[in-house]
C-alpha cells in the first residue's frame, strides 16, 4: 500500500463536451455544425438515443460523470488531469477547412468543476476549433473556474508555461501540455512570440529533447513530479510508432520528465513502465457523443479507463498502477462488465506484450499492473 507520502494521479484521456454531449448539458450552445455530414449537433444526441435509449435532458453534471465520481471518492487521487478535447466558447468564428468542430458553451464549464478537474491539456487538436476568439473565451472560462491548464495561451511564452499544482504535504506535480502534427493539429496553430496558439513540438529530434529539458530544468526542484502531457498519433490502431518510444525514452532519461501522459486515440493503447516510470502512450477517450456511429467497432470506443498512479516524489517512480474500465451509455459513465473488463484486460495484453507489461483482473474488475 502506498505511503502517505505517495502522490496518486487520475489520468484519463480526451474529454469531449462538445457537440452532442452540449446539447445534452444544462446550457446548450449554437447547435449549427459545418460537417460534410451532420450540420446539427442535436443529431448526434439522437444516434446515441437510438442504439441505448432515451437520454433524460437536461443532462445533469453528476448523471455525466456517473460512477466515476465513486470511484474519485472512492480512491481520492491528490490530482485530477484530463485532456479537454473541445473550445469552451460561443464563437461563431470556425477553423475553415477543418472536419469537425467541437466547442461546450462557458456555462457549461461547472460539469468540469463537479468533477473536481484540476488540470486541463491544451495542446490538441481542438481548442482552436472556433478560432482565436473562441480560444481567448476557453482561457477565461478555465480561470474563471480555477482549472489550472498549459499547453495554449495568447502568445508562444503562455502556451509553453507549466502548470504547478500544489498537492498539501506532499509536493508539487508539474505539468507541461505538448502537441504533435500527427494528432491533426494544424502547423498554423502553433504559438509564436506575438500570436496565440497551441504549443505544437515540430518533431522528435534530440534538439526538442534538449528544449524540453531547458523547460523542465527551469521549474523542477527535488521531490517534484513532472508529468508530460502530450497529445500526438492517429485516433486508431494499437501500434506505437518507434518514434513515439524512442522520445518517450529520452524525455525520462534526459529530460528530467517522471510520467508520460499521451493521448489522442479513441481507445486505450498499451503502456510501459521504463526505467521504473509510467508511460502512457494513449489514454483513449474519457468522454465523447460516439454511441451510434459506426465504422470502428472493433476498438470498442464505448469502452474507456480511469488511470490511477501511486508516485514516489522522491524518485519519479511508479509503485502502483490501477485502471478502473467505465463503460459510456447514454452519455454517462458505468462501471464496465466483468466480461468488458476482460475484453481490455486481454487486448492491452496481446497488443502490449513487447511493452514487458501484464495486467491483472481484480475481483472488482479493475486492471493492475502484475508484479
């Protein structure tokens, strides 16, 4: 069991508000969308409505989270950090030429603070989705609610700031949000010295090693936890890119980085715990209007996992992983089945062996990391 001094982080990964899951909520937003394909965001509560039933509206904040707010209090991890997949915003101004569009009206941002969120990544590929207006309104709302966040600001210098969070008698957990193109970010979302944006790495070479070094360097002091938030890969597929690894790697060897918290896929990817550090190259969905559109059943995108890690301040070191399955239904997060809990207990398996990780059913249907 972990000791007192022992840092617990609830990680999970893409926290989609936006469109459906908007409307849903207490305060819906402009339901007009610029899809090739739906241009009403209320269809998307519709398609869910028919594959699971009738979703009761106005969706209240605790009826999103379901039976994870059990398991937060269950568990009471010190931090909670997610990767806020959509603009907070009533922007009109929408990126042209980009597929999907996701924005949650501001008045919406209290389903976040009934969660009990301290930490929002930013870098992804869609905080800009209404334009630099709509991302000016997505900082302001964040602050308004004391969530703490990095990875976007007004300018290049605001965009690679940390977040600090301060966890009483233990220590600090530091956060820094990055992004990769090969998410779908667009070059031109990049910050730069006098314009806003997303804190977009241009590659994985030693010299961005080097710059997240320099980063790391300036806020890290003894008994911290860095934690690397990085939004980078394809939304499908169970491989990881040697790329990916390989810079993984180098962060914890080089960069003084303790955790690696990747995201952008629609589903749970394999882990590893390197050099004894956790390594989460795609955390998969939290949160997403996806029931009743087809095309990726395979991945089992209903499924979804709440991340819980006991961290050694003193070391960086992971001593114990804990993945809870939820399972999302009619906008609203479940405990997952027994027999789903063994479905993402033999995948991660199968797809993760070259990782060295095996993970364990428990009699309550969690996941943990075997010994």
């Amino acid at each position: 069991m972990p000791g007192s001094h022992i840092i617990t982080l609830f990680m999970a990964g893409d926290v989609m508000t936006g469109r459906g899951i908007d409307q849903a909520l207490p305060y819906p937003g402009n339901p007009r969308l610029h899809e090739s394909f739906v241009k009403d965001a209320r269809r998307y509560v519709a398609l869910a409505e028919a594959v699971n039933g009738p979703i009761q509206t106005p969706l209240q904040c605790k009826t999103l989270w379901g039976e994870a707010l059990l398991e937060w209090q269950r568990i009471a991890p010190d931090v909670r950090l997610i990767n806020l997949e959509t603009s907070v915003t009533t922007s009109h101004d929408y990126w042209p030429g980009k597929g999907i569009h996701y924005k949650m009206h501001p008045k919406n941002i209290g389903c976040l603070a009934e969660a009990g969120i301290d930490y929002c990544s930013l870098a992804n590929n869609h905080v800009l989705d209404w334009g630099y207006s709509g991302l000016t309104e997505t900082l302001a709302s964040l602050a308004g609610s004391k969530i703490r966040f990095s990875g976007a600001g007004e300018n290049r210098r605001q965009a690679e700031q940390a977040a600090i969070i301060d966890v009483a008698e233990k220590g600090r957990v530091i956060v820094y949000s990055y992004g990769f193109r090969s998410s779908g970010i667009p070059s031109e979302w990049a910050a730069q010295a006098d314009k806003a944006g997303v804190n977009l790495l241009p590659n994985m070479t030693a010299r961005t090693v080097r710059r997240v070094k320099q980063q790391v360097g300036t806020l890290k002091q003894a008994g911290d936890i860095v934690v690397a938030s990085i939004h980078w890969g394809s939304n499908w597929g169970y491989a990881i890119p040697r790329g990916h690894i390989d810079f993984a790697h180098r962060l914890i060897d080089e960069a003084g980085v303790d955790v690696i918290y990747g995201h952008s896929s629609h589903h749970p990817k394999p882990l590893e715990v390197y050099n004894g550090k956790l390594i989460i190259y795609g955390s998969g969905d939290f949160i997403n209007d996806y029931e009743g559109i087809s095309g990726y059943e395979e991945y089992r995108d209903d499924l979804v996992l709440m991340y819980f890690a006991d961290i050694d301040p003193g070391s960086g070191k992971l001593i114990q992983l804990k993945l809870v399955p939820m399972q999302i239904k009619q906008f609203s997060l479940r405990h997952a089945a027994e027999g789903d809990s063994l479905w993402l207990q033999e995948t991660l398996n199968r797809e993760g062996r070259s990782m060295g990780i095996r993970l364990q059913l428990t009699e309550d249907h969690a996941l943990t990391l075997e010994n």
